[in-house]
C-alpha cells in the first residue's frame, strides 16, 4: 500500500469568498460580523453544555440530531450582512429552535438568551396589536389607518414630529399609513410616541385620537 506523507500544515479556507473581501479564500461568509459570532457563541455554549452533561452520540442521540442541525453552515451563511435569504429572521428563529431542543432532549430549560434573536426586525406596531416592547437593533413601524404625525422621542430627548405615508393602497375600504423608526442607538432604553389623528370629518372618539404617549421599551429579551 502506498504511503503518503503526514501533513503538518493545513490551509483553512473556503470555497467562496466574502463579498468585498481580498483576493483569496477565507471564512468571512461564515464568521466575523456580529450576527455570525454571537450564532457560533451560542452553538459553542450548547456543545459545551452537552459536555458537561458526560453524554454522547450513543447515549443521547436527539441532543446530539438537534446540535449537528445547528452546525449546519447554512445557518451562518446567511446571516451578516454579506448574503441575503429576504428571509433571514426565519432562519435565525429555526437556528435558535434547534439549539433550545439541544436542551430540552436532555430535560434541561433553554437559556433565556436564545429568545433574543439575532437578526434585528421590523416590529409591527397599531392600536389594536401595540408592541411593549422590541430588542436593540429593532425598527418600529406604527401602522394606522388614518394620516396623520407621529410624535416621538427617546429616553426624554427632544420630541420630533413625523407624518406617517400611505402604503399598500385601499384594501376593503380602508387606508393604511405607516412610519418607521429606528434603529436607535445602542444606549437607548425607552421609545414614547402618541399619533395626531389629521383624518377630515374624525368624530374624534376613535382609538386613532387617543391623545396619550405609548411607551415601548428596547431592551434584550428576558
């Protein structure tokens, strides 16, 4: 049998380059933004938990399934900013499925840090669905069905003043307006904002012309 010669020193590179990188392979596709590392801490924090917990493939086969589903290289292809699914919250949301079931197979409770998500959203805010609160790094949109302003402000700062636009046309009758704000910076707690009702011949009884400030905190999930 021929015998080869032991290799001392392995390049690690990839098939693909990350967009905008320099000329040669490397793993940026998959690691290095903010989205990428803080998925590769919490599948490195479940493998450790596996770990401690003395088990193997063997004796807890559905932990290990739910772990080797996570180490799929998919999952951090598409988040970061270099590639785009359009839909990269769902993925983010099954990626953080698997990794609570790494738990859950072994009787144990998810950390609460994997009900933060890690892909920043657009969070969908009317008076009939208000949103308490949205995570750092989230938008707002408050959706109404009458024009209007939208008066804002963060953590006490001088308030700022917005006309909402028409989106989506007339669906059943109805008109809809919508305003998004944010992101906001990352010391940002608390988000307070009322909407003007500017809807000719407005009774003014509607919840649109309720006068309070709705506040929405920005906080990571607990």
């Amino acid at each position: 049998m021929e015998q080869h010669r032991p290799l001392h020193e392995l390049f690690a590179g990839s098939w693909i380059d990350e967009a905008g990188s320099a000329p040669g392979v490397d793993l940026g596709t998959w690691i290095g933004e903010d989205e990428e590392n803080r998925a590769w801490e919490l599948l490195g924090r479940a493998r450790a938990f596996l770990k401690t917990e003395g088990v193997t493939p063997g004796s807890a086969p559905e932990a290990f399934e739910a772990l080797y589903i996570a180490e799929g290289s998919d999952w951090f292809w598409w988040l970061g900013s270099d590639q785009d699914s359009g839909r990269d919250a769902e993925f983010d949301d099954l990626f953080r499925t698997h990794l609570r079931n790494v738990y859950r197979a072994r009787g144990a409770t998810p950390p609460e840090e994997l009900d933060t998500h890690i892909v920043p959203r657009s969070m969908l805010w009317t008076h009939v669905a208000p949103v308490h609160r949205i995570q750092p790094g989230d938008r707002l949109s408050v959706r109404t069905h009458c024009p209007g302003l939208v008066e804002w402000s963060v953590d006490g700062e001088p308030a700022r003043s917005s006309a909402v636009t028409s989106v989506g046309g007339v669906m059943a009758g109805a008109s809809r307006y919508q305003l998004t704000l944010g992101p906001f910076p990352e010391s940002a707690a608390e988000l307070h904002f009322r909407f003007e009702c500017r809807h000719e011949g407005c009774p003014g009884t509607e919840l649109c012309c309720d006068p309070r400030f709705h506040t929405v905190r920005i906080a990571e999930a607990s």
